[in-house]
C-alpha cells in the first residue's frame, strides 16, 4: 500500500494542477475499497488448507515446493507491476485528456465599416504637351548663343544664330536686282499703253521681274534657315552649343520641352473599357513628389486593343504650373470610378487564402468563465469573400458581420475551439495607402 500512497500524493499533485481533484478522489477510493475487500477476506489461510491445491503442494519435496511458491510469488509480483503500469498509464491519459486545449495569444480587432472609393490604377509615363530635339537645316559656324540652359523661351524666340554674312550680302544683291526688274516691268506697262513696244517686250520683262522677286525670297529663306527659332513656348534644356563652334546639318543643338500642361501615357487592361471615356478626372502621384497629387483628365483613348498585352492606351493631360514633373518620369496613376461605398475592412493578415476558399478565425464567448471572471474565448473559422485590395486592406464582402471581433495575426497556430488570449501590443499594417520608410 505504501507504494500506491506514494504514487497517489504525486497524482494528487499534478490533479490540483490539472482541476480534476474530484475525479482522481473517486478513483482512490474505488481502489483502496477493492484492496480493502481483498485484505479482510476471513481466514484465507484456512481455506486454502482444505484444497487440493494444498494437498499436491504439501505432497511435493521441500526443496520443489518452496521453488513452487517462490515461482507463484514471482508471478504475483510481476502481475500486480504490470497491472500497476497499466493503471499509471491509464489515469495519465484521462487527467491528460480532460485538461482540453492550450489557450494561443492572439491579435485581434472589431471588424467595422469602412468608405472606399473604387479606383483604377496603373503606372504610365509623362510626356511633354509639345517637345522637340532642335537642330539646323544647314550647317556653318555658330555666330551667337543667346539662350541659356533651363530659361523659359516664347514663340519664336531667337536660340542659335549661324554666321550668315555672305547669304545676307547675296540677299542684299538678289533685292537690288529685282528692284531694278520692278522698274524695267513699270517703264515698260507706260510704253506699251503708248504702243511704244510690242507686246512680248513687256511679258519678257514682267516675267524677269517675278523671277527676280522670287531670287530674293528664296534667298532670304536661306538666310532665315541659318537662325534658329523656337517654334513654340517652352523651356530650353542643357545648352553645350558655344559661338565658334561648326555644326552639322541635322546635328542635335538643344531640346525645348512645354511643361505646362503635361501628358501621361499608361494601359488599363481590356476589361475596363466600358469604366473609361474621354473628359474623366484622373489624379497622379510621382515618386520625385511623393506628397504632391497632379489632376487632369482623359484627352483621348486609343481606338485599338494590343494584341500582345490586350491593353489599352490612354492619354491623359494634367496641370503643371510649378513645372516640376518632368518628362520622361515614372508616375502612378488613379481613376476614381464613381460615389464613395462602404466595406467591411480588414488587414490583409487577417485573411488566409486556400484553394477551397479564404478563411478568418473570429473570437467567439463562451459560457466559461476565466480565473477573473470574465468569458472565454475560443477561435471558430468560417468562410468569407473577399473584394477589393488598397494597400495594407482588403475588403470583406460576405461572411461576417460588422461588429465581430477578428484574429488579426497568430491565426497559423489555431483551430475550432482553440482558447484566445488576446493581446493587442503589436497590430499588422492596416494602412489604406502606405509608402516606402527611408532607410
């Protein structure tokens, strides 16, 4: 008995720990009775006696029957060992099995209304309203610069000028002649009122006159070909042009780029055709400017799908009057389609994604109560549906109801019925429109 008193204390132990005091109080008792029952048996050592069993044993010599007993104690022994194993064995499972699972810490948060409103996005390329690489028509020395890099240029503007000496003195000789011809063809339209010439004299010299007349303007093209012009207002890029300097015809002098207004070229996917048209607001977003939003509008969608990508292309022009977007920058695109709605709105965390459908782990009470009185928790998964991404978000379109209270992280480790401990010291992202931390 010492030894199952012993075993009995230790149990009794670890049964406070596991609150099944009661139930291991029962089973003592059941075992001690039957041990009880066994002990005060009347007189077994007299009954044995009067069996055969005795008899045999008694007939046997001492030196095999003492090797009986001893084996039949042997016996006994082992079987009262294994019995008490079994036993062991037996009520650890059952105070094991009754304790239920272990609670998991958890974040969680009450899932509520949110108001959306539904955008296209995409990622395009900004161009200028009007830009141009200038260069000259004909080549020759550089006479004079008079623009100088980054200035704000008009119309017409002069920006290289090329040594035009000889073309100018040529035009100064072709003008002298053609006003002499002018003269010719005036003295002679007064001669033939008079019938002083013939006819053919004055055709001659009213022919020369035109031709002469046409000398001076070709020239004075030519001549006009050696300045080079702002053919609209914008800004000059990096001059590298200095007088002196010979340029090739079709050399690449300076670039001139309007910045105000500016267009955005970006694709939205086939699908959205009927969401587009012409004239709707757009806003746009550049990495240079990450606090700035541009908006502008749609001038234009192209009237062809790519066949490769399945895209459209569309051009948007947008206002610049601080002339900071450049040409040629990345930019981040939103169209916002429509009224403002309302979502269930939950951390994309909060969502995990299965072949058979997506899941959420919601903190259901129950009618336990913990050590300070208050409901206990335990985890039930159910199905949702999921919609519309923005940033850190997503939105819940069927499956819960506003106001139930959402594992937000840590679900990985739960299952139906799994008791919560909800600690909210750390949260996930739950930004609607996050940007990239400076390292």
């Amino acid at each position: 008995m010492k030894p199952l008193e012993n075993l009995y204390l230790k149990l009794k132990i670890k049964a406070e720990e596991w609150k099944v005091m009661e139930k291991l109080n029962g089973t003592w008792q059941w075992f001690k009775s039957i041990l009880e029952r066994i002990g005060n048996t009347a007189r077994p050592r007299e009954r044995f006696k009067g069996t055969k069993s005795y008899a045999k044993l008694m007939a046997m010599t001492p030196l095999r029957r003492r090797m009986t007993v001893m084996l039949i104690v042997v016996l006994l022994l082992l079987g009262l060992i294994f019995g008490f194993n079994q036993l062991k064995t037996f009520m650890i499972k059952y105070f094991i099995s009754s304790m239920g699972l272990p609670p998991a810490t958890v974040s969680a948060m009450v899932v509520e209304e949110d108001e959306w409103q539904p955008t296209l996005n995409s990622v395009g390329n900004i161009r200028a309203f009007r830009g141009v690489d200038l260069s000259t028509e004909l080549g020759g020395l550089v006479q004079n610069v008079p623009v100088q890099s980054g200035m704000d240029v008009q119309e017409g503007a002069l920006l290289i000028k090329l040594n035009d000496v000889s073309d100018v003195a040529q035009l100064n000789s072709l003008k002298a002649m053609a006003d002499l011809a002018k003269i010719i063809n005036e003295r002679d339209k007064q001669q033939l009122a008079i019938q002083a010439i013939s006819k053919n004299v004055f055709d001659t010299s009213a022919a020369d006159a035109k031709s002469k007349a046409a000398q001076v303007e070709q020239q004075a093209a030519l001549v006009a070909k050696k300045n080079l012009k702002a053919p609209f207002s914008g800004r000059v890029g990096i001059v590298t042009i200095n007088p002196g300097q010979y340029v090739n015809p079709g050399d690449k002098l300076l670039t001139l780029q309007t910045l105000d207004p500016i267009f955005v070229d970006f694709t939205l996917p086939q699908g959205t055709a009927g969401m587009i048209q012409v004239g709707q607001e757009i806003e746009m977003t550049t990495d240079a400017f990450k606090d700035a939003t541009f908006k502008g509008k749609i001038t234009a969608v192209s009237p062809k799908v790519e066949l490769n990508t399945r895209n459209m292309q569309i051009e948007a022009v947008v206002s610049n009057p601080d002339k900071k977007v450049l040409p040629g920058m990345f930019a981040n695109v939103n169209i916002n389609l429509g009224e403002r709605v309302k979502y269930l709105t939950l951390p994309q965390t909060a969502v995990t994604y299965n072949p058979y459908g997506s899941t959420v782990f919601i903190a259901r009470k129950t009618d336990r109560l913990d050590k300070k009185g208050k409901p206990v928790l335990e985890a039930e998964q159910i199905f949702v549906t999921t919609g519309l991404t923005r940033g850190d978000q997503v939105a819940i379109i069927k499956g819960i109801e506003p106001g139930a209270l959402v594992v937000t992280s840590g679900q990985l480790k739960l299952k139906n019925g799994t008791p919560l401990i909800i600690n909210n010291s750390v949260q996930p992202a739950n930004n609607p429109n996050p940007k990239p931390q400076e390292q």
